[in-house]
C-alpha cells in the first residue's frame, strides 16, 4: 500500500459514522416501515428515498427501470387430520388450484445443516424409489437442488420443515435471474411449501402412524414487473471502476437483510464522492431489485445489459450484504476469489483486529459475475460467533450475521448495531480504497492458480492407469504447469520494477476474464449457470465420477467422456491464453522472461 492509499484511507476512516442522524442510520429507520417486496410501492418508496439521499449529497447517479421477471409468495398451507397449519411458499413454486393438491405423502429424513454453505447442497443421500405420485415431506430449506431433485424423481409436491418456530421465506428456482427462453423448462412445476418444526413434527409423527394423504395449498403470482435500480457514479482519474452492490429488496421490512448493507452502500458512496478529486480509479455503487424474489433479478440484468463495460473496465465487484448485525464480531466465513485474499484478509485485520477464515465464494448471492470474469469478494462479512449461536440455539441461515431472523418477519431494527455498522463500513472502505488507489492493482493470480492447481491433482487422483488410457488430464496438466511458470515471472518483475504499471493492469483485467470462469463457471461467457453448488473448476466436476461410471454404466460413461474432453479442451483453451496474454503483454518490458 502507498503513502497515498494510507493517507486516502486514513481520511475515509475519519469520516465513518452511524451515529443516529447519520446518512445510513436515517436510511434503516425509513426501510424500517417499508415492506420492500419486488415490484411493489414500497420497493420503488425505498429506491427513492436511496436517489433523494444522493440527489442531497450531490452524488451523480443513473435510474434504470428494467422489467423483471419475478414470483411473489402470497401464501401456503399444509392440512391433514382436519387442522389446516399455515406456511409459507418459496418463490417460483407452482400454485395449486383452490381446492389445493391432495396426494399421499411421503417422509425423506434429511441431514442437519452444519453451516449456511450446506443450505445450497442436497442434505439427503440417495432417495428411495417410491416418490413419484406422492407428497414428500423433508426437513430444512426449500432450496433449488433438494426442490429439483424431489421433482426429477417424480413428487408431485413438496412439504420443508424449517428447523426452529420461524418460517423462512426463500426461493426454489434454480434458474439465475430472468430466464431466457432456454431456461423456461427449468422452473419448478409442482407446489412446494414451508413449515414449522413444530407443525412438522405432528405432520412426521401422523405420516408414521399410517396417514393416508396431505394437501397443501400455495399461492404465488408470476410475471413481469418494474422495478427501479439505483446506480451510483463517482469518478476517478481514470474510466475503470470498482463495482460495490447489494440488495435493497427484502422480505418483509428486512433491516439485517439487507437494509444494513444499503446504508452501508450509501455511506460508501457519499464518502466517496467527497474524496473524488483524490481517486485514481472509479467507483460504482448499485443497489438491486429482484434479489429475493427474482433469484438475483436485478444483478443479472445489471450483468447483461453492461457486460461488455464490465468486461473492459470493471477491476473487481464488492457485494454487500448483511454487514454489522446485532452480536457479529467473528469473521469466520468470509467470502472471497483467492487473487483478492491479501486485501481482504489485511483489511479486516487492521480495522476489526482480527483473522477471518476465508469461505470459497458460493453459486449464490449477488455473484453474477462469474462468467465475465470479474474478480470478486465479501458477500456475508461479519457472523455472531459460533459458540453464541450455539448457545442461543440459532441454526445456520444465510444472513443477517447468523440470526435466525433472516428472511422472517422478525428481521426488524433490532437485528442491525451501529457498533458493528461502523466496524464493517471500515472494511468495506479500507479494501476498496486498495483497489481505487494501488498503481498496480492488488490481484495475486498465484493464489488462483494455487487453489486451481489444487482442484487439478484431485481430478488427477481419481485417473487410474487403465482408466487414464480412455480420458487422462495430461493436457490441462501441461497448460496449468507453463501458465504457473510465467505467472511467477511475470509477479516477479512487477516486484522489481521491470513492468510498466498500465501494462501490468491490464494484464491484470485480462487474466482475471479468463481464471474466474475456469474457477467458477460451467457455461458459456456472458450466459449464467444456474444457481446450484460449484466445485473449483466446474467444468471438470465429472472427473471423479467416471471410474465407478465404467464398471457400472459403460454406455453413459462414453457419453460422458465425449463431454468431458470437450470442456477440458476448454480449460485447456484459457490457460493457453493466460500464458500467451503474459508472454505478449510483458516480453517487451521483461527481457528475462522467455517467449520460447
């Protein structure tokens, strides 16, 4: 970090407050009576009161107006031995006809979440073969997978038994915002609802005393709607920017999730604009729709109808959500690309005082991103800790600093702490100054290519001698091997000097649209996979699979291998061009690197 990142720093950090008539505290007071559902008049109340508030301070800013699709929850329903227990549907489930679907059901035991990263994995093992035709009853989260999986078998509804006395709005659609007309076959089309454990547990106990059928009702409405989103310009010396986000729809009033992360955004950007004048880089600051109930709606039409500007100038994507909750001091579960660990690691450190533990960034949140390839970090930043959700009997959701608030009606003002508040905004702040201010920007494409490298030899490990006489990763191999000899070079000249700022930079941007999709992204660039579990290197996530597949699908394991080859072509294809875009962009300003 230079003097002048210190100094810049320095007089962000003077500047941060949440005192009561403070900028961001005045916004979770107005979203505090504002149910700011997608599409709704209290939703465009929010995007208003957010423009007014930058009008005020001078900040330029655009409104776009996009129409998004969206499902709204209107309400659901479980009845069986004659008592009809209220629910909630998830977003994109299938409404029922009035009289409600009548089925038998059926209970599939699920595991125990142990972290908010299990809520996006399937929590059960292999599902027994008597499913179609019937109601499954489960426990947890109607999440995409699980909601998936159960249809793909054959249920014709689905009833989740959330862990505690709360019910949790959320969404089932494993389609990553607006769908495109390839995409509309995969919504889901049975009813789905969500009720209480303590409801679930005389629904469990009368299934296994022999009850004959269920019924359930949902009712959600499904279409396009307007909705606003706010963008925030301040710019710099020059047209690259930081991109900072999140959302400002909710469920309910939702002041931990996100209302928190919105004045938090506003803050930034005031803090900014006043210390324009001294930014090398530029900065925007968005605020999006759709979130809830459009799976990410509006961060995706943001991606869409910018991708080409983010693709040339965006140099790394902030997403805020949930910051400084009430008792989150632990930053144990933050979520950044390895290239940005260094900043995001010392700027908790120096602000809060201690070491985060870093997650692997998830396929959810506002990261809709990936497959332009933008280097991107935080989501959840701040957790109550461990040993005091456990004590309080809290369960893992995904958000709101680990309070089961999140995504219920109790998610009111108490949930936010301007002790927090303030702490959090000093992170946001001391890493996106980096990125601002740096000449070189601060992206170690060493740590990527460690932690792909890693993904890689366990692919490898999986490839016997016979099985590797049929499919074998020797090329990627090879391509990864040279790609980490001229990153070591290349990182090595930049330290002594030998790299020309601009040419580094840009090398930088470059690398960054190639290593992101090969770490996070199965599809195609400019397109979004859908919002279900990626491993590192998702293109090759069926390596493993093909030894067992062999012995006990021959058939399909050719099909597979067909596939496989093609998509490891392709990472192949961008670690070839990583190599190639280092040895061009800095053999002429490195003689000691090889070109041969």
């Amino acid at each position: 970090m230079s003097r002048g990142t210190t100094s810049l720093v320095e007089s962000l950090l003077s500047r941060v407050s949440f005192a009561e008539r403070s900028e961001g505290w005045s916004l979770i007071e107005r979203f505090a009576v504002l149910v700011r559902e997608s599409g709704s008049p209290d939703e465009r109340a929010a995007a208003h009161y957010i423009v007014s508030r930058l009008e005020n301070a001078g900040v330029p800013h655009d409104v776009y107006e996009p129409e998004l699709y969206l499902s709204i929850p209107k309400g659901a329903s479980v009845a069986f031995a004659g008592v009809d227990f209220a629910g909630k549907p998830p977003s994109f489930a299938a409404s029922t006809p009035k009289r409600g679907l009548s089925a038998p059901a059926v209970h599939i035991p699920a595991n125990p979440s142990s972290d908010a990263a299990d809520l996006f994995k399937s929590p059960h093992g292999p599902l027994p073969d008597d499913i179609a035709g019937k109601i499954v009853v489960t426990e947890g989260m109607p999440m995409p997978v699980s909601v998936a999986r159960f249809e793909a078998a054959g249920a014709v509804g689905q009833v989740y038994i959330n862990p505690g006395s709360r019910v949790h709005w959320g969404i089932c659609t494993t389609v990553w915002g607006t769908p495109g007309e390839s995409q509309l076959g995969l919504r889901p089309t049975t009813p789905v609802a969500a009720i209480d454990r303590w409801d679930g547990d005389k629904l469990i106990a009368a299934i296994a005393d022999g009850l004959d059928r269920i019924t359930v009702h949902t009712d959600l409405e499904e279409g396009w709607y307007p909705c606003q989103l706010p963008v925030a310009r301040i710019d710099g010396q020059e047209e690259d920017f930081v991109l900072a986000h999140g959302h400002y729809d909710s469920w309910d009033v939702g002041i931990g999730d996100n209302a928190v992360g919105d004045a938090t955004l506003l803050e930034l950007a005031q803090i900014f604009h006043e210390h324009r004048e001294d930014l090398r880089r530029s900065l925007r600051v968005a605020w999006w729709p759709a979130h809830s109930t459009g799976r990410y709606g509006g961060s995706t039409w943001f991606a869409d109808q910018f991708a080409l500007e983010l693709s040339q100038r965006c140099v790394a994507a902030v997403n805020i959500d949930s910051p400084g909750c009430w008792g989150a001091t632990e930053y144990d579960a933050v979520p950044w690309m390895a290239e940005a660990g260094k900043v995001c690691r010392s700027s908790i450190l120096s602000v809060a005082g201690v070491e985060p533990t870093r997650q692997r960034p998830l396929r959810a949140g506002d990261y809709s991103f990936d497959q332009i390839g933008l280097t991107s970090f935080f989501m959840l930043l701040s957790n109550i800790p461990q040993e005091e959700r456990d004590r309080l009997g809290f369960y893992p959701v995904g958000g709101c600093g680990g309070n089961i608030a999140w995504h219920t009606e109790k998610d009111r003002i108490e949930v936010a702490d301007r002790a927090n508040l303030e702490r959090d905004l000093r992170v946001y702040l001391t890493a996106i100054a980096r990125f601002l201010e740096d000449e070189v920007l601060p992206l170690d494409f060493r740590e990527t290519a460690a932690e792909l490298g890693d993904a890689l030899e366990a692919y490898e490990g999986t490839i016997d001698k016979d099985l590797g006489k049929v499919f074998n990763l020797v090329p990627v191999r090879e391509a990864y091997d040279e790609l980490v000899e001229r990153l070591n070079a290349f990182y090595d000249s930049i330290e002594e000097g030998n790299v020309d700022p601009d040419v580094a930079n840009e090398a930088l941007l470059r690398l960054a649209r190639i290593l992101v999709p090969i770490g996070y992204a199965q599809g195609p660039r400019f397109e979004h996979d859908p919002a279900t579990p990626r491993v590192p290197i998702p293109r090759l996530a069926r390596v493993p699979d093909l030894a067992a597949m062999r012995e006990e699908d021959p058939e399909m394991f050719r099909f597979v291998v067909t596939e496989l080859r093609r998509r490891s072509n392709q990472v192949v294809a961008g670690f070839t061009e990583a190599s190639w875009l280092l040895k061009r962009l800095a053999a002429p300003l490195v003689p000691h690197l090889s070109v041969g």
